[in-house]
C-alpha cells in the first residue's frame, strides 16, 4: 500500500517553475485523521462513508481507484450523494441521471455518459470540504484547500480518552443528543474515522493522536475532566453506600443454610475474618452442600459445630455466595437435564411447603400449564399458600418442554382452581350461543327469501282489455272493453 501511495504521489504532484510541489494526499500530516497505513479497500467497504470514499478519489484520480475491486461496489452507497434528499450536502447538486447510473454497480458503463462526465474530474471543491470537515487536512497542499476552522474543524492536542468518549457517543448520536450539542449530528463520519481510518487493522488503539475535533465539541471536552470527577464521586458514594448497607439488607431471602454456606465458603478463601478458626467438619459439610445443591437436592443438615460458628460471626460485612445450583445453571446451562431440574423442583417445594399435600398431574399437564401461565401473566389467580408461591417462580423458569416436572408437583390448591375452570369451560362450551342482534337480522333475510311472492308466479295475460276511445259531453272518459 506504502508503494501505491508513493506512485500515486508521484503521478498527481506536479511542479511549477519557482514554486513548491502540490500534492493531493496528506496522510503524514497530525491533523489527518487517516492512517498511513490504512486498509482503504476494507474499510471502503466495512465502514465506508461518503467523506473517505471522496478522498479516494480525489487523492488517487479515477484511472486509479477504478482499479479497487471494491469500488464499483462502494459506488452503489455514494449514490446517495446525488439524491434530492441529500440536498447536495456532499458537494454535488442532486441528478437523477448519475445516481441511477452508480446504483447499477457496473464497471463496463464507466467509459459511458453520464459516468464519464461525472468521474472524468477530480471531485468539486465543495465536495472536498465537505469531506474534510470529518477527514482533516488529508487532502494535500493546495493553497486553495479550505482551512480547519472554515470546516468547522479546531486543531490541538486533546485528551485520547475525551475524544474516544465523544466519538462513541456521536456514533449514537440520537441517544444522546439531550448531552451532545446538536451541530454534532452534522459530524457522525468524525466518529467513524477516529474509530476506524486512525487505527491499524486488527489494532485496539488509534495509531495517531487526537489532534483535530469538531469546534462544536470543544465545550464538552473541556468539560471532560470534571465529568470524570463527579462520576467517580457518584461512583464512590454508591461504593460506601454498598459496602456500608445494614445486616438486614445483606441477608434478605437468605436462610440459615445460605448464611451459613456464604460464612464458612468466604472464611476458607479469607474474606471474612472469622472470630475463631472454623469447627472440624465445616470442610466436608462446604462440599456436601455444593454436591447436593448443584444437583439439584436439598440442603444437607448443618452440623452443631457449625452452626453454633456460624451464629458467633458478625453480619456487618457480611457478604452473599452465589447459590451452587444457579451458579451451574448460569455458567453450565447445558448441564441441567430434565432429571437434575425435576429434583431441584421437589426439593424446592419440599423446603417452602413440607407439609402442603402436593398430586402428580399426568393427563392434562398441558392444560395445568397452560392455567399456570395465565395466572401468572394476567394475575387471575393469586397464590393462597407458599406452596403455590414457589410453584409459580418456578414455573417462570421451567422451559416448556420441562413442564412435565411442575405438574409432578402441582400442590393441590391450584389442581382444584385449574380442574374447576376446565370443567366450567367445557360446560359453557357445551351451551347453544346466546342470540345477538346480527342472528335476528340473519333470520328476518331468510324468512324474506323464503315468503312466496306474486311476482314468482307464472305470468296470466287479463282476459278483458279497455281502451279509451274519446270523451263524452260531460267530459268523463269513454272506454270500449273486450273479452277473450
């Protein structure tokens, strides 16, 4: 690529008697948001913009770019800058003509109007500053080349960390326009060659300093390092706040088993300072509890020791370990068959409700399923027991083809509500429709369809005729009949 730039270099400089040498490309120049070693026919395609696709060309000629298997495909979305939409933003005055040519992504019409026209000149001054305003000073040493600030451009040496902020945020433009001033939106391509034309392929970091930024931008960065501070205040307050947080809150939805698995769990990795050595058999009793748990089975019993431990400790640091079963579930998923989620269900339920009567619905598990959900969704029927409270969180994260394990332990409660709700639908199945107002209209047409009409009747010629044959004196009618 070094080598092409070089050539290309050579061919478009041109010297004139007594003057510097003008060049078209300036990629070595702090100001460039381009790399000298940029992929350009990759990134024409993977983050292409309108502003990179004009350097191109004018930094190249035509006869060159041509030559990029990918142009004749980056040339479909520049179209775009000779729509009527567009307004001529790029440079060029909206035609018709040259856009529906450059969408036909052809090379084969290049040599053939209205294409030859359009690429046989270097893009137009308006559209170089169009393209400057997000590229910098790329575009060489011609004194007549507009200047950075009469792009909207200020040049410096800014924080690298400021300009990523603003970048990513001017990429998302919409999302933050209530932070960002609104002349920004005009530089979205700004976001696009900080992130992509200034770093190496492949490499994490922008190759060159951040050196030029939109003018509109400059309050914000300057503001950059008080936001910073008052984030990372707000972020301490939250911290202090955390780990200052009462007992209560620290152990709420626990229970004796998980206070006491989180103690011994955190004093053998050395978090919690205990206030006295761990009792022999806290070892065994830690790695029965994660066998048991992560299987799905209940709890195994705390020995005396242990438990009597556990209650001497101070909660005031106390701090939760995820739940061995969740932490499989969540790490592992692919682990958790349907045998090991029908034994996490029963000892659940068996630890919220030992002594609630639960059934095993076979027939219509799908049915109960079915209910189930609906009780939960649009909440018509409320939980009565903590049997039932576990059964429906459970049932949110029981997969539907894991059903069959919720019915096997449906408590008895909600087997009645669901059997009494099928049978009350099937009965009101059962019962002719009430009649509405469209059955009588539908009834009064079809006994009008079907009434007998004089007009169906076969047609009888009269079998007496009258005509009017004049008037008498006193002006009545005077008629003559005849009978068949």
């Amino acid at each position: 690529m070094m080598r092409m730039i070089a050539l290309v270099s050579l061919m478009l400089a041109f010297a004139l008697p007594g003057q510097a040498q003008i060049s078209r490309f300036s990629l070595d120049s702090p100001t460039c948001m381009i790399s000298q070693d940029v992929d350009f026919a990759f990134q024409l395609t993977s983050d292409y913009t309108h502003e990179l696709f004009i350097w191109h060309w004018y930094a190249y000629g035509f006869p060159q770019v041509r030559q990029v298997p990918s142009f004749v495909n980056t040339q479909v979305m520049f179209a775009a800058c000779l729509d009527k939409a567009s307004g001529g933003k790029c440079g060029w005055k909206p035609d018709k003509r040259v856009q529906k040519a450059l969408k036909i992504s052809r090379s084969d019409i290049w040599g053939k109007k209205p294409l030859k026209t359009f690429y046989g000149d270097a893009p137009p001054p308006e559209a170089v500053k169009f393209a400057m305003r997000s590229l910098g000073t790329c575009f060489g040493n011609d004194p007549a080349l507009p200047t950075l600030d009469e792009v909207g451009l200020a040049q410096g040496e800014f924080d690298m960390a400021a300009c990523k902020e603003l970048a990513d945020q001017v990429e998302s433009f919409d999302y933050y326009k209530n932070v960002l001033p609104a002349e920004l939106e005009d530089y979205k391509s700004w976001n696009v060659a900080f992130n992509n034309y200034m770093t190496k392929r492949n490499e994490p970091a922008p190759e060159k300093a951040c050196r030029v930024v939109p003018k509109a931008a400059l309050p914000y960065l300057a503001a950059y390092p008080e936001r910073k501070r008052l984030e990372q205040l707000a972020r301490d307050k939250e911290q202090f706040a955390f780990d200052n947080r009462p007992v209560a809150e620290r152990i709420a939805g626990l229970d004796a088993f998980a206070i006491t698995y989180s103690l011994v769990s955190r004093t053998l990795s050395g978090e919690h300072a205990a206030t006295r050595p761990l009792p022999a058999g806290a070892d065994e009793w830690l790695k029965d509890y994660i066998k048991e748990v992560a299987g799905g089975g209940a709890e195994p019993a705390i020995p005396e020791a242990v438990q009597q431990w556990a209650v001497e400790q101070p909660l005031d640091r106390f701090e939760p370990v995820e739940d061995p079963f969740e932490q499989r579930k969540r790490l592992r998923p692919y682990e958790i068959s349907e045998y090991i989620w029908s034994l996490r269900v029963k000892s659940r339920m068996d630890k919220a409700a030992p002594n609630e009567t639960r059934i095993s619905v076979r027939e219509g598990c799908s049915i109960l399923w079915g209910y189930s959900w609906g009780d939960i969704n649009f909440g018509k029927r409320i939980p009565q027991t903590p049997g039932e409270v576990e059964f429906y969180r459970l049932v949110q994260q029981t997969p539907d083809k894991m059903a069959w394990t919720m019915c096997e332990e449906t408590p008895i409660g909600i087997f009645r509500a669901a059997q009494a709700r099928y049978e009350r639908e099937q009965y009101e199945a059962s019962l002719p429709p009430e009649p509405n107002e469209w059955d009588e209209i539908n009834r009064a047409l079809a006994e009008a369809a079907n009434r007998p009409s004089a007009i169906k009747q076969p047609y009888k010629a009269p079998t007496t005729r009258c005509y009017i044959t004049g008037e008498t004196q006193s002006g009545l009618a005077n008629q003559v009949c005849f009978t068949n």
